[in-house]
C-alpha cells in the first residue's frame, strides 16, 4: 500500500513539473500583447480543455520508501544474548535511528514452540528487551523503542526441527512514524 502511495505521489508530481517547466502561455495582466506573442499563438489565454495529461514516460523512476526493512537477529536455543552475527545489523539499524529522528521502532521478541506459553512469553520479552538495551547503549533513545513479546504465537516456520525452531527464535523490528 504504501509503495502504492508513493507511486502515485511521484507521478502527481511529475505532473505539476511538467506543467510549470511549461510555463504560461500568456503574458501577464498589465502587459499588452505584442506582435511577437500573437504571431506565436501566445495571446489567448489557456483553458483547462488545452492542458491534457500525458502518459507517464516509457522509463519510470521508483523512489525506495525513506524508511528501511530492518533485518530481523536471531538467538540461540533457550537465550536472550545479543549474537556477535546481529551485532552488525543493529549497528546499521541504531545509525538509520540517529538519523532519522522522528521514527519510532517496535521491538517484537518471538520464540520456538518449545517451552510453556508463560515461559515462551518472558523470553521473547528478554529478547526483545536485549535489543532495546543494545540499541540504546549505541545511542538511541529509549522513548523512540518499545517493546513487545509474542512468544511462540507467531511462527515464521511451522516446523518441529532445528532448522524451523532456529527462525522462529527472533526480533523483529516495525518501523513507524
């Protein structure tokens, strides 16, 4: 949807710019036609039936929304402990954060089905609370990072294997504004 929104911004704009590089046709109030300007057609003045929209350009240019996917990290069975691996990508994540300063970041802690639902859910609030904790200790502010648990509720692999319990250990990031 909002790629939808953009598109339709661009072309909007591209609109208006192609209409004022255009310029008016006619002079202004006070001045008085020349003959200059009646031999070129430039004397009548311009009616909404002769401004026509034309076909967007064979070539579009497709901006990127101005706010990044951030890279979901991963834990290790049965730990909140921030991996050497994801240290990277919360870097990038806390200097996009210091840029921008008026976006906000949901931290989401998810977990394998293993384990109650009561432990599942402490956990996936550690995870997401380690982030939180990393992302301020490089500069972030706190009030721009909340925190949620979904436990197990929210798998991305349905699977009953390591390979599947090792996806669905996660924290992942929504961006908002």
């Amino acid at each position: 949807m909002r790629r939808i929104v953009v598109h339709l911004s661009i072309g909007i704009l591209m609109v208006c710019v192609a209409l004022a590089m255009q310029g008016c046709p006619c002079p202004p109030e006070d001045e008085e036609p020349t003959a200059e300007m009646a031999a070129m057609g430039e004397t009548d003045a311009l009616t909404g039936e002769d401004i026509a929209l034309t076909d967007p350009p064979e070539e579009v240019i497709y901006i990127e929304p101005t706010t990044p996917e951030f890279e979901t990290i991963y834990f290790e069975f049965d730990q909140y402990r921030i991996r050497g691996a994801d240290e990277m990508s919360l870097g990038r994540i806390a200097s996009y954060l210091r840029e921008h300063q008026d976006v906000r970041v949901m931290i989401e802690g998810h977990c394998d089905e293993r384990g109650t639902n009561e432990y599942n859910m402490a956990l996936g609030e550690q995870r997401a609370l380690a982030a939180r904790r990393y992302l301020i200790g490089l500069g972030v502010t706190a009030a721009r990072l909340s925190t949620i648990s979904y436990g197990e509720e929210r798998p991305i692999d349905h699977g009953s294997s390591e390979e599947a319990w090792a996806t669905n250990r996660r924290d992942e990031f929504t961006v908002s504004q």
